[in-house]
C-alpha cells in the first residue's frame, strides 16, 4: 500500500475540498493520483469486483488509470491531487484510522497552504503531504522484530480475509512458518490472536457497508466472508453489542 512506503515521490496538482450529496459517478481514464481524507460519507466505490465502503473519517488512495464507479449518499473530503512517481497500485486503498483527529489536522492544514498560495506554497503543501505520508506509514507499518517472519501473512490476511475462502494455515504459509507458531508471533504482535483480527476487520466492514445501506444483511454477511447468515448475527452481536438488524435500525434511526 502507498501508506507503507518508505518514501514517495510525487507532484501536486491541486488540493480540493467537495461536499456532495446523492451521485453516481464513473470515473475513468484519471491520469492523476488521489489521496482523499472523508469528514462524512456513505460511499460505494466498486472498481472491478472490490467493493469499498468508505465512512466517516476514512483515508482512501485512488492510483492514476484505475476506472471505479462511486455510489454516494454523501461525501464531504478534502482530496489532494498528485503525480505518483515512485508508487502505483492497481487497487483502491482505504484505511481507517485510530488517531483520525491527526489526520483531519494535517488535511485542513495542506487545504490552507493551497487555498493561501502564498510564496512557495507548493513547496510547503509538499511537506505536509509528506509529513501525513510519514504518520500513515509510522502508524501502519509492523515493528521490525516481528515483520521479516510474519508480515507476508498480515498482508496476506489484510488482502483476503474477506473472502469466503481464507484460511489462517494459507495466511502462515505465506511467511513459511508453522500456524502454531504464526498464532503465536502474530499475538505477541498484535496484542490479539489472528483470528480475533480477522473477525474485527470483518465487522469493520460489514458496518460500514451496513451505513452505507445498498446490500441487505444477507448480502452483507457474504461479502464479508461468511458463509451463512447465522454466523455472521451471533459474531455481529457478540462483538459489537448489538444484531445487525439493530445496528441498522439504529442508524437509520439517527
């Protein structure tokens, strides 16, 4: 991901903020990066099979020359426009960030160096772009005790554990070590086993794509990885407090 570079060249083109409700846009054929930073938002960005639900406080990385359609309720951001020369990506990229008050400072902030243009404030949007690229890859890169052994298999299982069929053995075959010992390298890493992570990425997704209210809870549960729906309430509930009928409701309700 373009947030655990160690470093990244790149040009800005422009920095925006938009504010929008209801659209349905397909963008095609951008010849530009995008790396945009969400207030509020009930968004769908489907581009290929991947399907993102981008929420409040959301950080999403969308590479030059990758066509996405983007189903919003509402979208409020501020988005930075640049040339990667040293990064691309084929995918879309979100992260959801714990610290997001950093993040929604350090957006604000190069949105004023941009809309201020005074003298080289190009120079000083750079530095700030780079300072929010340095936060998100301090606060997502692994420690590097750990990461030769097991980061292949924590990639991994950012990258598939939404599938139906993911697996824990498949995710410590990818650093060609044991399960036993990835479970355990894995929580000494992570303060959680790799099966509670699995779990807590799953429901982050699941109700984001409850907010953003375009599939059922049917539909949700299998795009989430689980085979039946069963599962997916009794994990929903025990994790978050409540159904995911409720949750929902609630929602809906506010």
């Amino acid at each position: 991901m373009i947030f655990e570079q160690d470093s990244v060249g790149f040009q800005i083109l422009d920095v925006l903020f938009l504010e929008q409700g209801a659209v349905k846009l397909f963008n095609d054929n951008r010849n530009f990066d995008a790396l945009s930073y969400r207030y509020r938002a009930e968004t769908l960005v489907e581009s290929g099979e991947k399907t993102i639900a981008f929420s409040d406080h959301s950080i999403g990385y969308f590479p030059s020359d990758v066509n996405y359609m983007r189903t919003s309720k509402q979208d409020k951001m501020i988005v930075v426009h640049f040339k990667s020369f040293t990064y691309h990506s084929n995918e879309i990229e979100q992260v959801l960030p714990a610290d997001y008050e950093k993040y929604e400072s350090l957006f604000e902030e190069i949105l004023r160096c941009w809309q201020q243009k005074q003298t080289a404030y190009k120079h000083e949007a750079a530095a700030i772009l780079n300072r929010i690229f340095a936060e998100l890859y301090r606060d997502n890169k692994p420690s590097d005790e750990y990461k030769s052994k097991i980061y292949p298999s924590f990639q991994y299982i950012k990258q598939n554990c939404l599938q139906k069929e993911f697996s824990l053995q498949k995710a410590a075959q990818a650093s060609h070590i044991s399960e036993t010992y990835f479970r355990k390298l894995f929580h000494r890493e992570y303060g959680m086993s790799p099966k509670q992570y699995v779990i807590k990425r799953r429901l982050q997704h699941a109700a984001s794509l409850i907010i953003a209210g375009y599939y059922s809870l049917e539909e949700i549960a299998e795009l989430c990885g689980y085979n039946d729906y069963k599962h997916f309430s009794v994990e929903f509930k025990k994790n978050v407090g409540v159904s995911p009928s409720k949750y929902m409701y609630n929602y809906t309700e506010e």
